[in-house]
C-alpha cells in the first residue's frame, strides 16, 4: 500500500511538473495583460545633488515620502544624483554615493531607476588628480555603484517601454556636452524598431532634448549676433534626430532634468517635460528662478496617452 501510494504520488507530480511550465506562462502572460490594462503611476525626481552640507538629506527624504503618498508604482530618475563627483577626489565620491545609497535603503522600498547626470561623472574635470587610468574614473563608478552593465537600459512596465538613456558625453576641455554617443545611438534604434510599434514609450536623459528653459539661461542671447546662442552642455546636439526617431516609434513622452525648470514642449506627437529639481536651487534656497523644488507625477494610460503633473514637496532653506 505504501509502495502503491508512493507511486501514485511520483506519478501525480510528474504530470504536475509536465504542465506547469505552461501555466506558469499563460499566469505571467495574464499579469502582464492585467497591468497593461490598467493606469500605470510613476515618480520621476531628478537632480537631488544630495550633499551631507545644507540640510539636503533630510530634503530628500522629504521628498521621497510626499512621493509615496502617491502610491507611484516606482521612481525614474533624472539624473545628477549627487554633488558632486564630477570635480571631487575619489574620498568625497564615496561618500556622496554611500549617502545617496543609505537614504533609499532606509527610507523607502520603491525601485529608484537610475539615470547619469552630469554631477555623477566621477573625475572628469581633470582638476583633483583623477586620471583615465583610475579604475573607477568617469562613468565606470556609477556602473559600480548601481550594478549597469552600462548607463543606458531599457525595461518595460504596464503596457509601456521605458528607455533610460545617458546623453553625457565628455568634451576636449574636460567639460561635458549633451548627445547620445554611435553605440548607444545604435542600441536605441535598434530596439525602438524591435519594439511592437503599438507599444508606446517613455525616455529619461538628464540634459534635455528640447526645452525652452534654456532660453532663460544666462548668455544664451548673443546681442551682436542678434541670435540665441545654445550650447550643447544645455540641450542636446541630436535634438532633431531624436525627436524624429521618437516620433517613428511611439515615444510618447521624454524627460529630462538638468535645468532646475520646469516645461513642456509638444512636437512631432511627443512630449518633452524638463522636470524641475528635487533640490530647488541646489539646496541654497528652495526655487530657482521662480521654480520651487519638486518632482513630477507621471499617470499612463492603456490607450498611449498620459498625465504628468509637477508637484511640490514643502521643502524650506535652512535658516
């Protein structure tokens, strides 16, 4: 009897183990189509500049709990993370990261996407005696530190795709300009066109694509010229070949940060929105011309088509 049930139960098992694979993905399959019907809700917060100095740690948690009030599904991020390690020695890169890494750790569950800023580069501006050499120069420490086989990926979420792309790119100067390298370029191509074209998508880069926000930077009128001048480190050198990238495959919207103003530009069918600062300015005072320190709440729906609303957390300058 023993032997008998003992058989039974392996034979039991064995067809439980047959179909299982089968209804494990037609469950999965389920989930999928059940969150693609349904509103997806994300936070997008870019340029913390999280810094130990200025009450900034504490701004940040702030911000990170008025954002889950929200209930946001997750947190894409908009680079400049930290300030900074552009220009600082490898000591002080440490432990703005470790900082910015222990105040999600401790205060939050929500998965944080990140996106390289142009503060996030480690040693670029060739002033503390970081060389190429260094293991950990330039963008290889925030690989490090966020586990990236590379600073741009792609993941998919409700129905949509989300493309986090790095526009950082080095100059002959020891400065920064925005564009998205050939490889990456190549990449983006690539799976936009591999991408069901049905499918609509969201991008994340730091410096913007288009805005007009740097329109209200300073210099950008050049008088003798009578013409705007806007340089490559304020929007992207690739502006009109992205947006027509964009365009061709369903990019329905494309955020960005870098200028601590907030905008929004319509154009080709997409949605450009530069989404403030989390830090307002820098952590000096808590607008910077005119805008307050926030983040943006993003709600996409099944049908392609979005809300996005800036809202503001409450943070004060410290007296």
């Amino acid at each position: 009897m023993a032997n008998h049930l003992t058989r039974r139960r392996f034979l039991g098992m064995a067809s439980a183990a047959a179909v299982a694979p089968g209804i494990v993905a037609r469950a999965a399959q389920a989930a999928e189509s059940a969150a693609a019907s349904k509103t997806l809700r994300f936070a997008h917060l870019t340029d913390m500049h999280l810094q130990p100095e200025a009450s900034a740690e504490q701004g940040f948690i702030r911000c990170i709990r008025a954002a889950e009030e929200h209930q946001p599904e997750f947190v894409l991020t908009g680079g400049d993370l930290v300030m900074d390690v552009f220009d600082q020695e490898e000591a002080r890169a440490e432990v703005l990261f470790d900082l910015y890494q222990r105040v999600l750790r401790d205060n939050t569950d929500l998965t944080f996407h990140p996106c390289l800023g142009n503060h996030d580069v480690f040693g670029w501006s060739n002033r503390r005696g970081i060389t190429p050499d260094h293991p950990q120069y330039g963008k290889k420490m925030f690989c490090e530190r966020f586990d990236l086989e590379r600073t741009y990926y792609r993941f998919d979420r409700g129905g949509w795709r989300f493309y986090v792309l790095d526009d950082i790119q080095p100059t002959s100067d020891n400065r920064y300009q925005a564009y998205l390298d050939d490889a990456q370029r190549a990449w983006l191509e690539a799976d936009l066109q591999a991408k069901p074209n049905d499918m609509p998508a969201v991008a994340v880069c730091h410096i913007p694509i288009l805005s007009v926000t740097v329109l209200d930077t300073g210099g950008m009128w050049r008088e003798e010229e009578n013409a705007y001048y806007i340089p490559s480190r304020q929007m992207a050198r690739g502006a009109l070949d992205l947006t027509q990238l964009f365009a061709r495959h369903n990019v329905k919207l494309a955020l960005s940060g870098h200028t601590h103003r907030v905008d929004r530009v319509e154009y080709r069918g997409v949605t450009f929105i530069c989404g403030g600062a989390v830090c307002g300015a820098w952590w000096r005072e808590r607008a910077y011309r005119g805008f307050p320190a926030g983040y943006g709440l993003i709600d996409l729906h099944p049908d392609g088509t979005f809300d996005y609303r800036f809202q503001e957390y409450g943070w004060t300058e410290p007296a």
